[in-house]
C-alpha cells in the first residue's frame, strides 16, 4: 500500500497543481458525504462507501495506465529528439566548426567537411581554412557585422558561439549573388573639373592648347572605356560620366591612376594641369545622384584639386590622390568677390561671433582680430571667442597684449557669455578650421548654425557645416591670417584702417603657420605680409610673442630623442602614456624632424590634457599626411596635419599608424 501510494506520488500527472486539487476536492467531497449518510442511515453509508471505493479504484487504475502511457510517449519522444539532433548535426545543411581555446579545429560535420580541399584538417589551426573565420573567432571582426562572409566561390551567414567555442555557417550563395549583382548595377554618377585650365589656357599658343586639349581627350576616353564608363564633355575644362558601381568600383581599386597620368604628361607640355572628381552612388534618384556627385567635386576642389572624392550612400568618404600642393590663383579676383561677399553678410546682421578651433594658435588669434576689424570697418559690432584657460603660451601673451587695447579687450569673450548674448540671427564667422566639433565652443555653433561663414586654409573634411552661407577655403593659402589680410584691400577706405595691434597679430600668425616663412609660402604670402608690415606690424612684438618657455623646449626635445626612423624617411616620435603633454609642443616637434636631413615625413605621438592622443603630422610635400590623419580620424593639409583619438594608449596609436604607413606609397619611391 506504501509502495503504491508512493508511486501516486511520484507519478506525472500528481505533479500538476490542477490534478492534485481536483483529487483532494473529490477525496474531501466523498468524506463529507459518507459522514452525512452514515449519521442518516448506516445502511445507506456503507452502500456509498462501496460505490467510491469502486470509482476511486476505477480512477487510480485508469490513472496510472495514462500515466504510463504518458512516460512511454515522453522517453519515446526523448529518444527520437535525441536521434533527429544526432542525424541534424551529422546532415543538415549547415555547417558546424568546433574549435580548441586555441583556435585549432576539433571537429566538424559532414556537411562542411565537402567544402574542404583537406581531408585531414582536425587538430590544423582555423587560419589554415579560412582567414576571415580566424578573425571572427578571434573577435577582430564580428560576425554580426557582416552580411556574410565568402569562403572559396561559397558565400555563408555566420554565428559564433564563443560560450561552446562552435562556428555555425548556413551557405546563402544564390541570395549573396542576387544582392551583389543588384549593389553591382546600381547607377554612378561622376564630374570632372580640369584645376586651372582657364588661367594656363590663356597663356598657350594654338599648337599647344590643341596638344593639351587632344591629351585630356584622349587620355580621358581611355580611361572611360577601360572601365564602361559613359562619359561626356560639357565644357573645355568640364565632363560628367555616368556607370554602373561595378565598374567604378574597379577604377577604385586601381587608385584612379588618371590623377597621375594627366599631372605628369601634362606637366611635360608645360601645362601642368589637375583634375578632381566627385563621384556617388547607392541612389535611386537621378537628379540626388547628380547634386551628391557635385558636392562631392567641390569637396575636391576645396580641398585642392589633384583628387577624387568618392562615397558610396551607406559608406564613408574615400579620397584618392592629393599628393601635390594646389597651385595658387593668378589673380585676386576670387579674393576681391569674397571680400565683398563677406562685408555683405557682416552688414546684414546685427551682431557678429568669430571663433576659431579649440586651443587656438597665433593664426586663429590674428584671423579673429582681422575679422574683428572688417566689422567694425562696416559698423558692426564682432565678439572673438576664446577660451583664454586653453591657450598656449604666445597666444596667452599675445591677449594680455590685447588687454592694453580697451576696445579690443571688451570683444574678447568666453564661450559662455558668447552663449549668453547671442541670437539665432546672429553671424557665426568659423576662421582656420571648418569642423563644428572642433570649434571652441560647439553649443555656440549650434545656436548659430544657420548662419554660418567659414574662412579656412585647411583641406575640407566630412565633418563639414550643413548649407553655410559662405566658404572660402583655399588650401593653397599659408594660413587663414593670409586670407584675412587679402580681404582688407577691399573694404571701405574711408573708415578706420587696420591698427597696429590687429597688423602684428596677423603677420604672426602667418609667421607661426609658415614656421617664420620656411615652409608654404607663396607670392601671395610676401604680399600679405608686405601689407601688414606696412600697416605697423612689429616684428620685436612677434619675436617676444613667439619665445618659448625652457621647460617647453626640454620636452620638446625629449620627445624628439624618442624618434624611430623608418627605412622609407618616416620619422615617429611619442611621449609616455603617464605624462601629459601641450599640443603646441607635440607640432614643434615634428616641425623640427621634418627640417632634419633623410626625414620625408613626422608622426609625434602625445597624450594631451584632456586624456585623448593627439597626432601631428609634416611632411615636405613628397608624401600626403593629410590622407593618413584622415584614415585615423583628422585631417588637415598635404604636408600639416594632425588628429586627435579618444580611449586609446600611445602604443596602440603607434601601432594603428604604423598599419596605415604600411599600406602607404613609399614616398621616396614618388
């Protein structure tokens, strides 16, 4: 009786909660009644009490055969669970890969075993099959990012489950062909520019445009039907193109080689000409194709010429090119309309902020006392932002310079009270930079964002102002200062003229960006400081202001005696991860590298104030630093760059950017 009471127990069904009610309510029913019939009748009890034992019996008998039909059902269930899981690994089609902690194969199935070459490759590492695999496995990329991945002529989606180190692979190859074929056919459209061809057209004889013009022809149609390309010419200097992205794709990897080939063979005409191109696809729309593709030329152009610009709708900007220094505008007819455009814009509001990037240098400083002064030639009132607690040591002196100036000092503000006195109507003037996220006050350039100048003499970057009212970007300038002073010669003659202070601050900054007229320099940088010197511009000023501290000049030099020399004439220096280090003097640095013999290009390696490293590049022009900030996050010009990188060590951004100098053109092969 224990036994079977046990059994009940233990059984199924006496495991749910509704079962076990039900019976003890029936138990507790029958109980109550056979109490009741009993106190009536004992006769009628008895009889009662004969008919539950009966129907109990009946119930616990049909009970347990349920319940052993149940346990059959469930182990036979069990079973054939356990046999569909063994014959799903063994034959499904999908493809499952166990490895070691060491990444080595431990087992695989049949189903991936018939994509293998090697029949005996249990216990061989991962990377022996498959590179791409190794790398998921080993988390430098992650599956979920990838669509799929190809292995051989198969494509596959992938699932690593690091938890059972198992590698799941479901092969999509038809569904991969069909999406590639469809990304392959979209539509791209492209635009061509020929870099001054009007300013040396003008000074070429017939024979010689007719060669110059029969080059760009042929070599242009040579490249175009190299690659299915549509192309045709809207002007002398002017080509629109049209192909599928298959097909620009292929010129990309072949790093459009037309830069080069139209740059020598036209510079051994004597007419050395440039092209830049803006290319896009990933649209369905003609005409959003079209107006992309030109944006994307006039980043070119902005950024020098010589390049192509290249973006896909759901990738990043890629540059291509760059690696000569824009040649400068003949005339001052571009600087004549700016100037005018710009006294426009200042005259129409009626208040005026002009700011430069954060940590500002003697050429933001003398750009924003120039621009400072065009307003208040045009009777507008301008305020310069500056965050005097983040200055290095000659803009600092040079503001307390500025203090002796009362209407001077009264315009130069903080950023918070930039914020408290502007409006939405206001001008927000952008000088030497053109990255909103790297202006000294970024809520300012929120507020003012739809009004907004740009006055630059860096290459344009992706981080670019939406819709600005005005660019002047002109790569080819020595600094912004050189710019601004371009712009002086066209405003009113009548009112005030540029004083002494504003002069100095400008041909500083000039000085500072040109490393005191050695580098980047052009006539129109001799004329610019022609005029300043002119107008007052103390140089015993610009020498006190531009003298270093000791201590500056010991690290600095500390950092230099860290320098690698590589074999193709790049020189890397880097600080310590522990010692924190003024931006300015990580610049000093690689400008003094760069004037060593045998050294084509610096990288200086610095952790800054506020935890990020910072990078700052030079070259002499033989190699594009420009392109190798960029990859790392900054930008900036041919031969001056720099960028700043966030949680990260100086070991690892050494080692990021030696990866990128690795994949690099040897400039001493150029």
């Amino acid at each position: 009786m224990k036994s079977l009471f046990n059994y009940f127990i233990k059984s199924t069904l006496w495991r749910d909660l509704r079962i076990r009610l039900s019976l003890i309510s029936a138990l507790v029913i029958s109980i109550i009644a056979l109490i009741v019939n009993f106190a009536i009748n004992a006769y009628l009890g008895f009889a009662l009490f004969i008919i539950l034992v009966v129907l109990f019996g009946i119930a616990f008998y049909t009970f347990s055969i349920f319940n052993a039909d149940s346990n059959e059902y469930v182990a036979d269930l069990t079973e054939r669970i356990g046999d569909a899981e063994q014959e799903a690994l063994i034959k499904m089609p999908i493809g499952i890969l166990l490895y070691t902690d060491d990444h080595k194969i431990e087992w695989i199935n049949p189903y991936l075993a018939h994509y293998l070459d090697q029949p005996d490759i249990l216990g061989h590492p991962i990377s022996e099959i498959s590179s791409v695999i190794e790398d998921i496995v080993s988390e430098k990329k992650h599956a979920g990012a990838l669509p799929y991945i190809k292995w051989g002529n198969h494509y596959f989606e992938v699932v690593n489950q690091k938890s059972l180190n198992a590698f799941y692979m479901l092969e999509v190859t038809r569904y991969a062909k069909i999406e590639i074929n469809a990304n392959d056919r979209q539509l791209a459209f492209g635009q061509i520019a020929v870099n001054n061809y009007d300013e040396i057209s003008d000074s070429m004889d017939d024979l010689t445009l007719s060669n110059v013009n029969n080059l760009l022809t042929r070599e242009l149609n040579n490249w175009a039907n190299r690659y299915n390309i549509y192309m045709k010419k809207t002007s002398e200097d002017h080509y629109i193109f049209m192909c599928f992205a298959r097909d620009i794709n292929e010129a990309k990897k072949n790093n459009f080689k037309i830069l080069d080939l139209i740059r020598i063979q036209s510079s051994q005409l004597n007419a050395p000409l440039t092209l830049s191109m803006g290319i896009y696809y990933g649209e369905d729309n003609i005409n959003a194709l079209a107006k992309q593709a030109q944006n994307n030329l006039d980043v070119a152009q902005n950024r020098g010429g010589d390049q192509v610009v290249f973006k896909a709708s759901d990738s990043p900007t890629e540059y291509f090119g760059g690696k000569t220094d824009p040649l400068g505008k003949r005339t001052h007819v571009r600087a004549r309309s700016i100037s005018f455009a710009v006294q426009e814009q200042i005259t129409r509001h009626q208040q005026v902020f002009v700011m430069g990037h954060a940590r500002p240098d003697l050429d933001v400083l003398g750009a924003s006392l120039g621009i400072r002064k065009i307003a208040a030639m045009n009777g507008v009132r301008c305020y310069i932002v500056v965050d005097s607690s983040k200055v290095h040591t000659d803009v600092k002196r040079l503001l307390n310079v500025a203090d002796d100036y009362d209407e001077i000092k009264e315009d130069i503000i903080p950023p918070e009270k930039a914020l408290k006195i502007s409006s939405p109507d206001d001008l927000l003037i952008l000088v030497d930079h053109s990255k909103p996220s790297m202006s000294v006050s970024p809520d300012l350039y929120q507020r003012l964002s739809q009004n907004v100048v740009i006055i630059d003499h860096h290459r344009q970057g992706e981080d670019f102002p939406a819709d600005p009212l005005l660019i002047y970007i002109e790569p080819y300038a020595s600094s912004t200062c050189e710019l601004v002073t371009e712009l002086f010669e066209y405003q009113p003659t009548n009112l005030a003229t540029i004083s002494k202070l504003d002069a100095t601050a400008m041909l500083a900054g000039i000085s500072v960006d040109t490393q005191s007229f050695k580098f980047h320099t052009g006539t129109r940088t001799f004329d610019a400081a022609s005029y300043l010197r002119s107008n007052g511009a103390d140089e015993k000023l610009i020498h006190n202001l531009l003298k270093e501290k000791v201590s500056n000049y010991l690290a600095m030099s500390k950092l230099i005696s860290t320098m690698d020399l590589r074999d193709d004439g790049i020189a890397i220096a880097h600080g310590e991860d522990d010692l924190v280090y003024d931006p300015v003097i990580g610049a000093q640095a690689a400008d003094t590298m760069i004037s060593l013999d045998g050294i084509s290009a610096s990288f200086v390696i610095i952790k800054r104030e506020d935890g990020t490293i910072g990078i700052s590049a030079r070259s002499m022009g033989d190699f594009n630093v420009q392109l190798v900030m960029e990859k790392m996050g900054g930008g900036g010009h041919l031969g001056n760059a720099a960028t700043q990188i966030v949680d990260s060590t100086i070991a690892e951004a050494k080692e990021q950017l030696i990866e990128i100098l690795d994949q690099a053109e040897d400039p001493k092969k150029k």
